[in-house]
C-alpha cells in the first residue's frame, strides 16, 4: 500500500490507516477482535489509532498486537478519565501518557493527540506543556492534536503541533483550505477522520439521532448522487486530498477493510469530479462547521 511521510517526521503512513473505536466494544468476541487486527497489519493498514475514550481499545491492541510492535505505527488520543486526576490538567496528561505506555506494552507512543481539547484550555496552555514534555522525555515521538473548528485553528497557529486531526470528507471541507493546506506547507502531519461521512448514502430518509444524520442533510442540500459509487468516491475524495497523510476508517469486518484498500488502489479521482465536489460544498454551504 502506498505510504506517505508524516509531516517533518521520520513516520510514512500508509494511505489507510484504522480507527480502533469499534473494537473497543466489550461485545465483541476477544478471540476474533485478536485475528482481527493482527489481519489488518498483514494487509499493510500499519496504521493504528486508538483513544482513551475507547473502551477495551488499548487494552486489546496490547494484548493482540505487543508482540509485533515494531510492525505498526500507533497513535492514541489522552486529556480525561484518569483516576485521581482532574480532566484536562497537566498532571492528567502525564499520567494519560504514562497509562497508554503501560497498557498497551510499549516504550514509546508514536503519535499522541490532545483529543477534542477546547480552545480555552489549550490557551491556558499547561496541557500543551504536558504533552511536549512527554515528547522531549522520549515517551511519545510527535506530539499531536485533533479537533475541529476553532480550537483546531488555534492547534495550528500554536506552531506547537507536530500533527493535527480532523473529520475530512465530501460532506465536511472547510478544514481542507484552512487547516490541511497551510499545514502541508508547515511540515505538520494530517490525519483525517470520518473519511466516508458516516456513509449517510445508505439511509434512504433521514437517520434521525444517527450519527450521520447532519451529513446526510449535507449530501442532499449538495445535490450528490453517485449512486452505487458512493463509497469509491467518498473515500477516493478524502485519501487523495493533498495534505491528508493517512485516512482511518473503522470496522470490524475484514471484507469492508479489503474493498476499502482496492478503494485507495485505484488513485485519486479526476480532477473534474473533485472540482464538482468541492463546488457542491461552497455553492451550499451553510455554516458547515467540522464535526466533532
């Protein structure tokens, strides 16, 4: 699979990475979570990004994927829920970081993001002291940020980022002009989130309280219908934005992630169609902010 650098770092991403929220779910059988994901490394999705918020995630990375550590690239997400530490303060940061490397059996986290951190505490600024603290200790190697909208702006011109994060797709673009390409100019890696949009083509009416419910509100106000296309062009779209480093998907069925590696196989779209996509966002955008 193609790999990309990420930003001034000595990382390459592959273009496909994982989003490890979904097999963070307790329901789901430990045993097949373990053939799981040790098949999406051999795939070349070398690519892993987990969170403190995701349940047995971590947990399960370590158990299923320590003994190849070397084998992929692995980034996590700190700022709350540490026992004994109050939710965005210095301290919770060092502990969170401390926590992952223990959890998940490793010397040092490759990428470690502030996780939706508002804008008011990263301008306090102590948690952006943590976090580079860590980087300079040699527990994590970039230092890293996702969000959206205002606070991510504020990532950015911090200069204190060596990567940022984002929900990037056909239905979410405002962070393309603004962020992505000033920070490829930068030298800051971009992770982008929610590549396919929460697939709101599948919903025939409104998902009311569905997670994709304002994305498909998007899709009709800009008059897109790829028909059966739609995910070809949806992830195609997101994986060959330029700037865009790795594009993480999550499942936890493998065929999803095999279809979604011939997806990215193919290269990018025309460059037609990417024009007639981004002019179906700005012709109908109505305050379109990212979504968290």
């Amino acid at each position: 699979m193609e790999k990309r650098k990420y930003g001034n770092t000595n990382l390459s991403l592959p273009i496909l990475g994982f989003g490890a929220g979904l097999i963070g779910d307790e329901r789901i059988d430990e045993n097949y979570v373990g053939y799981f994901i040790n098949q999406i490394v051999d795939l070349g999705i070398t690519f892993i990004d987990t969170a403190r918020g995701y349940g047995l995630s971590e947990e399960r990375i370590s158990r299923h994927l320590s003994w190849r550590r070397k084998d992929f690239i692995l980034s996590t997400k700190v700022g709350y829920n540490i026992p004994g530490h109050q939710d965005w303060t210095y301290d919770c940061i060092v502990a969170g970081v401390h926590r992952s490397l223990q959890l998940m059996r490793t010397d040092v986290l490759d990428i470690v993001h502030l996780h939706s951190c508002p804008k008011e505490t990263l301008e306090r600024g102590e948690v952006v002291s943590a976090i580079r603290k860590m980087k300079e200790e040699g527990k994590i190697r970039v230092a890293a940020y996702s969000g959206e909208n205002d606070a991510l702006e504020f990532a950015l011109a911090s200069d204190q980022f060596g990567g940022l994060m984002s929900s990037i797709n056909v239905f979410d673009q405002r962070s393309i002009d603004k962020i992505v390409e000033p920070s490829m100019k930068r030298g800051i890696g971009y992770i982008a989130k929610r590549p396919i949009g929460n697939t709101p083509w599948l919903h025939a009416e409104q998902p009311h309280g569905n997670y994709s419910e304002e994305y498909w509100k998007r899709m009709k106000a800009m008059k897109l219908d790829f028909g059966d296309d739609w995910l070809d062009i949806a992830l195609r779209f997101t994986a060959f934005t330029p700037g865009i480093s790795t594009s993480i998907v999550g499942t936890t069925n493998l065929d999803h992630i095999k279809r979604n590696i011939e997806i990215v196989n193919k290269g990018p779209l025309s460059d037609d169609l990417v024009k007639k996509i981004h002019m179906a966002f700005k012709n109908n955008d109505q305050n379109w902010t990212g979504q968290i």
